[in-house]
C-alpha cells in the first residue's frame, strides 16, 4: 500500500501501523526511518512499548496475514533493534518486561519453528539468524515455561536445522546449539526431568541430530555440554537400565541412517565407561544390527577400552559376518578373533574358506588368524592346517610370498627346540612326498634368510642365526631330493649358505638336466655368483632359451633386479642387449623404475650401457631415462639423450631427463651449442626456465670457449629489442623472456659480460618504455607484459636510465584503464620499480588505497631498496605511523602489514641521532599496533606474520630493542595468548601459539639482560602461554607444545654464549659466566614457583590433551628442576589439599623420569 500523505500525529502513526495491510516492510522502513532516524521521531510517544506490543501480538496470532509475518526476517529483525534500543535506559527495560509477560513462548515459538521447518525457510539464513537473537534475548531477560512437548519439539527443530543448512555462518550454528543446551537444561535441572516417554522421543527425534551437529559443529566447549546432554538422557538416575530401550529408540529414527561412522563411535564412547558388559553388549547388537556398515570399528572401540565381550555374544556377529562377506564383515571378524581366540578356534574352516576368495581384505583376516593362534602357541596346528589349506587350495593366498613372509618370523623366533622338533616332523613328512608344497619348510627358509641378510634387528638376527646352524643339517638333506617343489626349495637352502659349505651339493645340481622352472636357474645363478668357474655354455643358452621363450614377466624383474651382478660377467653384450629388449618390452613402468633406481645397477656399464642405448631407440622408453644417474652414462649417450629431448619438448619427462643430464656438461649437444634450442625452451613456458638459466651459466662459465655462443646470443637480444615495435612486440617476447632471465638469475664473474649485461639493459629499457608512450597499437594484454618486463628489470637490475615524460606515460595509462583491476596493479607494481621518480608517501598510499595482499611482495621489494636512503625510509616510517593514528578500523590490515615489512627492512642508520629517532617510531608503531589490536580484538594471520617479523628482528636487529620496546611486545605476547583463547581457527591458533613461544624465547635469548628485573612480565607471559597451550590444545597440539617446552628450554637453562662478561682471560671469564649462571637461576627461583602454582590450577580446571603431555611434562620438570627443597616445600605448604596430591605427582614424575641421579 502506498504511505499516507501525512503521518505527524500519534493517531495516524498508530493507525498505520496497527492497519492489518500495512507490510512488515513498510512497518520496518517506517520505524527505522522515520520514527528513529528521521524528522518525525517524537511523534509517537513511548515507540518502543507500542512497537513490542505490536510485533508479539502479530507472532502470537493464527492467520494467513500474521504467517507472513512470522516468516519475514524484517520482523525478527525490527524485533532485535527495539530490544537493543531499550537496554540503554532501565525504565524501559521494565516496559518490555511487563510486554513480554504477555507473550505465550512455548506455544508462540514451538508453531514457529515447526512453520519454518514445513515451508523449508530454515534456508534463509538471514531470517534464522535474526530469530535466533530474539530467542536469545527473551530467554535469557525473561522467565519462561515449556511443556515437556513444547521443549521437545523446539529442540527438534533447532537441532533440524543445524543439521540441514551448512551455509548457516559458525556463529549462528554455535547459537542454534547453545540455545538447545539452554532449553534442555530449563526442563532437566534438579527435580525436573523428562519422562521415560520424552526420554525415548528425545532419542528417536533429536539424538541423530544432535550427534551429527556435535561433529560438524560444535565447538569443544558446546561439545561437551552436547555430551552431557546424551549422558544425562540416556542414564536416568531412576532407570539407568533404560539405556537399551532408549538406543533401540535411536536406531529406529527416520534420519538415523545419515549417521556417519564418527557420530557412531561419539555415542558409544559415552555409552561404555557407564553400563556393564551385558548392557553393552545389548547396546552393542542394537547398533551392529542398525549400523552394520560400522560393525568393525563398533567392535574395535570397545575392544580399545578394555571390555571383554562374551563369546557367545562374538559367536553371533561372526557368524552373521561369515554370511554378508564384505569388508567390513573382514574386520569384524579381525576385532572379534582378535579379543577372544575360542572365537578362532571355533570357525578356523569358515574363515579360511571366506580368506580364499582372495578380496583385498583376505590377507589381514588371514594374518590374524595365524596371530591368534600364535598366541595361543598353537603353531604346530597351524601347520598342519596351513598344509591342508594348500592341497585344498592350490595356487590361492595362503601359498603366496606376502603370507608365508609374514609367518616365517613367528615360527624361526621360536625356541631351539620347539623350532628343530617342527621342523624335523616336516622334513620327515616332505622326504615321504616330495611333491607335496613344503609351505612351512619355505617360510622357515625365508625367515631365517631375514638374519642372514641382515635386514631385520641385530637381536633377532643372533636368535635367527643361533637356530640356523642347528637346523643347517635337517635342510641340507634335502637339496638331493626330487620334486615338483624341489629347486624352489634348494634356491633358499643355497641362498642361507655359502657354496663352500655345500661344495658337494653344488657340483651335484649344475651336473643335473636343466628344468623349465624359474627357480632352477635362480638356484644356479645364485651358485655361480659366489663361484663363477662351476658356470659353463650350456647354461647361458639354456637361460637364454628360457627367458625368451617361457620365462614370465616376474624372472625378468628378478634377474634385473638380484642377479644383473652375475648376468654382466655370464653374457656377452649382444646377449644382455638381446635381454634388455625383451626385459623393457615386457615390463610395466613401476617395474622398471625399481630396476633402474637401484644405484647398484648403475654401477654396471655392460647393462647400462644397454638400457640407456634401448631407452635412446624407442620413443616410448625414453621416460625410463629420468630413473637413471647422469654418472651411469656415457658421454655420447648424454649428448645423444640431451639432443633427443630437444625434440620431445611436450613429453613431461623430458625436463627431468634434461635437468639430470646438466648436471654432467657435455658442451657438444644441439641444446648447449645452438642458440635456437634455447628459444625452443623458452617458448614452452616458465617451468624449463632453471634448465635455461643452467645452460646460460655453463656458457658464462668459461667466456673464451663459449665466446661464439655468447656472441650470438647478446647479438640476437639486441638485434630484437633495437627493433621492437607494437608490430613484432608478440614475436619478440620469447628473446625478452630469455634476456630476463639472462638479467635475473644469471651468475657474471667475467667484467666484461657485466658490462656488456648492463648496456643491454640501458637499451631494452629505453626502448620497451618508449612504446608505452602511444599505446593505442597495444592491448591491455601488451601492455601488462611490457609493465611486468620493465618491473623486474628494474627490481633486480642497479642500472638506472633516466627516461623524460615517464610520469607523463604512467599518468596517461592509469587514466585509461581506471576499471582494470589488473593493470592498475600492474602499474603500482611498475610505480615501485622505479627510483626516485615517485615519492616514498605517494607509493604507500597508492598501496593503502589498492589494499590487497597481492602487492605485499612487490612493496617488501620497493621497502628494501628505499632501505638504503636513511632519510627517506625514516620519513616514510613516520609517516605511516601518523597515518594509522587517523586511520579506520577497516584499515589496520593494511597498516599491519605495512610495519611488519618496515620492520623486515629497516637498516641500522649511521648516525646516532637516527638510530633514537628509529627506536622512537619502532615503540609507537607496535604501540599503536598493541592498541588497536586489542581495541578492536584483531587476530589474523597479520599478526602471525609480524610475531614471525619480530622473532626474527630480535635475533638479527638487536640494537632496534629498547628496554622499552622488550616490555611492550612481552605485554603484547601475554595479550594475543590470551586472545588465542576465544578463536576456532585451528590454523591460526596453532601458527600464532608457536610464533607467540618463539618470540618469548628470542626475547630471552637475546635481550636476557633488559628482562633481569622483570620477572613479573616473564611470569604473566608464561602464565598465559601454559593456559592458552592447555585449554587448547586440541588446535595447539604437538608442534605448540614443543615450542613451548623450548621456550621454558631457553628461560631454565641459559645458554653461556648468550651472556655478556668482560673479562677476557679464558680462567676468569669462566669464572664470571658461572657467577652469572647462578645469578640467573637464583633470580628464577623467586617466580618459578608463581608459574608451577598456575600450571596446577590449570591442571584441575583443564584436561591435558595426550599430544602435549610429553612436552608440557618436561617444561614442568625443567621448572622444578630449578627449586631448592625448601622452594618445593613452601610450594607443597602453600597448596591445597587437591593441588597438594597433583604436585606429588608431579614431583614424582621428575625423580622418576628427569631428576639425575648416580645410578640412572
């Protein structure tokens, strides 16, 4: 509706309002605009109880009209600034009182919420968010009552909607769960307790949301307020048995089912400390039979708390497992044999049956069960059911080399005797059927080849070892036995001895018929290794027959990767290139990558000499070559490689190949000779730009020799950039990239090729700059590139051109591209290359008003050279800080940023009087920083990187550290640990917490003697830092409290280089630091003790994450270590009863772990 012509009267301002067509819009605009904001404000007398009386009438009515207004969020939104309106003046806080005496909140806001909830506008963010405000406000000024039903089903849709919008911000979600935490606790305090009914509803309708909330949402102090919640629901003083019931309530809820593996676990960890094993058992199914997708890890987290499961209660999900036969039914039954091995005993076939269909999950089942019946020193059954399992199951995972390494540790660690028993019955049973699979007799092989190599631990070994020489008789005796198994066996027999010992056997198995069997010419290359006149012709035309012929990819991959040794000194280079061939050919990647990683490999020539010339010859081999050491080729193969990668600029492995092959010049190659090779890099863009500069240098390495090369290549860039126009700009830009390069990173110890360098940047500089002065033949794009050329020209280069009409130019182009983001960026960052053309003041404000982080690389560039000019860096200082004094809140980013970098570059001045005058405006910047700061509770990653800035200011800058200046950033420490406390940012809290301990340390490390006589300072630092670090510690973790530990390191335990003395003579000085040693702890003792009393009433009010233990435990004790006796005693008098017994502990803890004595 339109407004009324006029409205200065009470009477008609109340009719428009109270009009059932006038709008929430229009109420709103009238109230805001006109009744507080505009001309008209008096012309309604006491507004704000009309208003209140207004908007709770409206909220409490049932129509289609006042539906629409319920759902505004200019309703809720009017509601919350009337409100915030009458908080200034008490009379009226008394007036909404008495209106919100009126409202029926329980039946009012329990229909809104469900309204909400049906038309979906729980996505309006806005709307919920101003909702939630009012809710807050009137639940916390104003006494209200809820029906248990009432109480439910607002929780339910609070809950709802924590669940169901993600875009809520993390302030509204915390208010949505602390408002649940409120409302539940108004109908569960004292005597006042849901019912068994509500109780169950509460779990089917709101636990499931609640648990997921809790772990999308929940701060850890929500978080366990949440957890109280389920605790208190679940276990009812009066029926604490209840607990069944209620978890089948929960795993019948619609929503149950979108309940995720952590949400899961979350319930049951604050189930199992509560109820006994038979409870949790029932829990158990419930939640297995519910949830059988988390069935495995349910099993584990309780089998992690110590609870013993009954067997019967495992029996029933085994055997529903064994019938579903997924993954996670694998690691159900894992937890389950793993807790009770009547369970292993008892369905061994099953799973052994389920193992062999060979999942991905077989092999950690099967390994459990072999673990479990190691436990129960069953090993001996296990054989003889692992046999079965291989004549049953023939070729299937129980034969495979992955299982019988793992098995073979077990069984050679066992004792002497029960080892030499198991193995005398099955070489026994082998000689009575040597064509049956002798799996056990293989694995002992392969674990005692474990000492024999080396490759496990020296204590181990000797055991291994121990048990070899007395099994070596039972396993030689079967080296002359025949069967289908028989040269597998012998390889590993010949592979624990040497041939000497077994000289016999060995002239006895090259005198045998050669087989078709990969281990027969692996036993005989392992007998020709260690004496190579047993080798003989027939044998290399029998190998080579086989390895073309009937050999599988895996002989290949072994001979290459065991036995190329032996292969070099059998074959002649035809054959090993013959070998190669086939060997490449056939092998995957990964396979050929292990080969030639192996440095051993690398180290033969024959056979790399031969992959290297295979790899050169196929186009789809040469990525092999970025495996291979540049010392494994020759000379010609290096050129021949950098000559072909030239041409295979596209292939990804082709920068690789060429960086590696650098490494050894060969100065003949098309890539290192030929100028137009160095183009075609260039052109492929940046990433080959350390390969460019790496041929540059070799050039510049030797000028005499490559005088032609570098004739040609100075040439060709000043032939182009003579004749650079708007024309040939795009073709010229490959030599510019390469002249910047050549400018940039090059290395110059010839004078004369800096001399030369420099001319030729005078002449590109003149030049490209002259084409910016008519750029309408240039686009945004060009002219970007020219900007960006000049800008890192300048940057890196000392030469300096004077070029008239520059600001004219610059000028020019600003007010052509005034909307281009980027080329007004690009422009700034020219601005800065330049020296002495624009005032310090005009660079830096021109970077305020660009305000992004961008440009933060460019000004530290721009600050480092302005560095050198003592006037005006100290100008520009000042300067910035008058400006921040004038400054918006918006600002102190920028400003921030600003000073940190001020700080980062300023040099110690000359002149006395500088070095005051810095010192000056050093205190007043971080002063100005500190209050603003806390004025406006401003903790970004900013600050993080000017904690960063200062650490490193105080151990490089010492002189920029008055006695005043160490004060104020240790008052400025204790305040940002202390900020760290109200932040949810993991990131920040962590990086902040360990710049916060870095700079304390470098403050004592550094500046010790300015802080001698304030303890007190060191103590309120401290005090904050252990606080911050336990209360959280979840975001801290392990890297903060190891910065702390070093912090408390460094204050404890002095460091002597660190401490200033005269004298000079080396008796004397030792003398003095000793004195000053002592000085320093004794002054310690007296506010140590101030810290310890701190930790422990940190100690009862937090709890201490197991991430920091460790660290925390050792400051601690570095602290105490420092106490007399006496010391310790007035701590232990001081405390009281409940702090006494944790000191004991604590001291405890030292006498045991830290405390030296003479007999640790």
């Amino acid at each position: 509706m339109d407004l009324p012509s006029k409205l200065d009267n009470t009477e008609s301002v109340t009719k428009f309002l109270r009009n059932k067509d006038t709008s929430v819009d229009e109420i709103y605009n009238f109230v805001i605009d006109i009744l507080y904001n505009g001309n008209d404000q008096n012309c309604l007398p006491y507004k704000e109880k009309f208003i209140l009386e207004l908007l709770i009438d409206r909220i409490s009515q049932s129509s289609k009209l006042t539906q629409k207004f319920k759902q505004s969020e200019k309703t809720w939104k009017l509601f919350n600034f009337i409100w915030n309106k009458c908080k200034a003046d008490s009379r009226l806080i008394s007036v909404r009182s008495k209106v919100l005496s009126r409202l029926k909140f329980g039946e009012v806001f329990t229909k809104i919420f469900a309204e909400l909830s049906a038309a979906g506008l729980y996505k309006n963010t806005e709307l919920v968010d101003e909702l939630l405000k009012t809710v807050d406000s009137i639940i916390n000024s104003t006494r209200i009552h809820l029906s248990d039903d009432q109480n439910l089903m607002i929780i339910n849709h609070l809950l709802e909607f924590a669940v169901k919008e993600p875009q809520y911000t993390t302030e509204t979600h915390q208010r949505l769960l602390s408002l649940v935490i409120v409302f539940f606790q108004q109908n569960n305090k004292g005597n006042l307790k849901y019912d068994n009914k509500h109780r169950a509803e509460f779990a089917k309708l709101c636990l499931p949301n609640l648990l997921m909330a809790m772990e999308k949402h929940a701060t850890p102090k929500i978080k366990d307020s949440l957890s109280s919640i389920i605790v208190q629901l679940l276990f009812s003083e009066t029926d604490p048995d209840n607990v069944v019931s209620l978890i089948g309530c929960f795993s019948k809820a619609e929503n149950a089912s979108s309940l995720g593996e952590s949400e899961i676990l979350d319930l049951l960890r604050l189930i199992i400390p509560k109820i006994s094993i038979g409870k949790l058992e029932e829990v158990a199914q419930i939640l297995v039979s519910a949830f059988p997708q988390y069935s495995a890890v349910l099993i584990k987290e309780i089998a992690e708390m110590n609870k013993s499961l009954s067997s019967t209660f495992l029996s029933n999900l085994v055997e529903e497992a064994l019938g579903r036969k997924d993954g996670d039914s694998h690691k159900l039954i894992i937890y389950s044999i793993r807790r009770n091995a009547d369970i292993c005993l008892k369905y061994t076939d099953k799973i052994c049956e389920l193992c062999q269909e060979n999942s991905e999950f077989s092999m950690p089942l099967l390994k459990e069960l072999f673990d479990s019946y190691a436990k129960n020193r069953d090993l001996d059954l296990f054989v003889k059911i692992w046999s079965d399992l291989i004549s049953k199951y023939p070729g299937s995972i129980f034969e495979s080399d992955s299982f019988i390494d793992y098995v073979s540790l077990k069984y050679v660690t066992l004792s002497n005797t029960q080892l030499s028993a198991l193995v005398e019955t099955e070489v026994n049973e082998y000689i009575g059927s040597p064509n049956q699979n002798p799996i056990f007799l293989l694995s002992i092989c392969k674990g005692l080849l474990k000492a024999v190599s080396g490759s496990i631990q020296n204590a181990v070994s000797k055991t291994l070892l121990h048990n070899l020489l007395h099994l070596k008789a039972l396993l030689v005796s079967l080296v002359a036995l025949k069967g289908q198994y028989c040269w597998k066996l012998r390889f590993y027999i010949f592979s624990l001895f040497d041939v000497e010992e077994l000289a016999d056997d060995a002239k006895y198995l090259v005198n045998q018929k050669h087989e078709n069997d990969s281990y027969y010419f692996f036993t005989m290359l392992r007998i020709f290794e260690q004496n190579t006149d047993l080798a003989n012709d027939k044998f290399t035309k029998n190998l080579d027959s086989f390895y073309r012929k009937k050999s599988d990819s895996r002989f290949k991959s072994v001979l290459f990767s065991r036995f190329f040794m032996i292969l070099e000194e059998l074959l002649e280079v035809n054959k090993i290139k013959k070998f190669v061939e086939v060997f490449l050919k056939e092998s995957n990647q990964e396979v050929v990558r292990k080969v030639f990683s192996n440095p051993l490999i690398q180290t033969r020539p024959k056979i790399m000499s031969c992959l290297i010339e295979e790899c050169i010859k196929h186009n789809k081999m040469t990525n092999y070559l970025q495996f291979i050491s540049v010392y494994a080729f020759t000379k010609t193969q290096r050129q021949q490689v950098l000559d072909l990668m030239v041409e295979r600029l596209d292939d990804h492995s082709s920068m690789l190949i060429i960086e590696n092959i650098l490494k050894m010049p060969t100065y003949k190659s098309k890539l290192e000779t030929e100028f137009d090779s160095l183009l075609k890099l260039a052109r492929k863009g940046c990433q080959f730009s350390s390969i460019i500069v790496k041929i540059m240098n070799i050039h510049l390495q030797q000028p005499t020799e490559s005088a032609k090369y570098i004739h040609q290549f100075t040439n060709s860039i000043a032939e182009v950039i003579n004749k650079i126009s708007p024309r040939t700009l795009l073709d010229s830009t490959d030599y510019l990239e390469l002249f910047l390069l050549f400018v940039k990173d090059c290395t110059f110890n010839d004078p004369k090729m800096n001399t030369l360098k420099e001319k030729l940047i005078e002449t590109a500089v003149k030049e490209i700059t002259h084409l910016l002065s008519d750029t309408d033949n240039l686009s945004a794009e060009n002219i970007e590139w020219i900007l960006t050329f000049l800008t890192e020209i300048n940057f890196c280069s000392k030469v300096e051109v004077k070029i008239d009409s520059l600001k004219v130019i610059v000028s020019q182009l600003g007010e052509k591209y005034t909307c281009h983001r980027e080329m007004k960026l690009t422009i700034f960052r020219y601005i800065c290359s330049l020296d002495d053309i624009y005032k310090p003041s005009y660079v830096i404000a021109l970077f305020l008003v660009l305000n992004t982080r961008e440009l933060d690389d460019t000004i530290d560039l721009y600050l480092s050279k302005l560095a050198s000019r003592e006037e005006d860096f100290l100008e520009t200082w000042i300067n910035i800080h008058k400006s921040f004094e004038e400054s918006n809140p918006e600002d102190i980013e920028s400003y921030i940023r600003l000073f940190t970098l001020m700080i980062k570059n300023v040099q110690k001045p000359t002149v006395a009087e500088k070095v005051k005058t810095i010192h000056r405006v050093f205190v007043s910047s971080i002063s100005q920083i500190y209050h603003e700061v806390l004025k406006n509770d401003y903790l970004t990653k900013d600050i993080v990187a000017l904690l960063n800035c200062l650490k490193t200011t105080l151990s490089t800058k010492t002189w920029i550290f008055t006695q005043y200046a160490t004060e104020l950033n240790l008052a400025f420490i204790s305040h940002i640990s202390s900020m760290l406390l109200n932040r949810e940012d993991e990131h920040l809290v962590k990086n902040c917490y360990v710049e916060l301990c870095q700079v304390t340390s470098s403050v004592i490390l550094y500046q010790r003697k300015r802080i001698s006589n304030r303890h007190h300072m060191i103590n309120s630092v401290l005090t904050s830092l252990l606080k911050t670090l336990l209360a959280r510690a979840h975001y801290i973790r392990g890297e903060g409290s190891l910065a702390f530990e070093r912090l408390v390191s460094n204050l404890c335990e002095p460091n002597a280089n660190n401490l200033y003395v005269k004298q000079t003579d080396n008796s004397s000085k030792d003398i003095e630091i000793n004195n000053a040693l002592s000085q320093i702890k004794s002054a310690m003792r007296k506010f140590i003790p101030v810290v310890i009393f701190n930790y422990i009433t940190f100690y009862l009010k937090y709890q201490v994450d197991p991430s920091i233990k460790h660290e925390l435990e050792n400051a601690i004790f570095m602290m105490i270590d420092l106490l007399t006796l006496n010391e310790l005693n007035y701590i232990n008098r001081s405390l009281d009863h409940q702090s006494r017994q944790v000191f004991r502990n604590i001291y405890e803890e030292y006498k045991k772990f830290y405390k030296w004595n003479e007999n640790s």
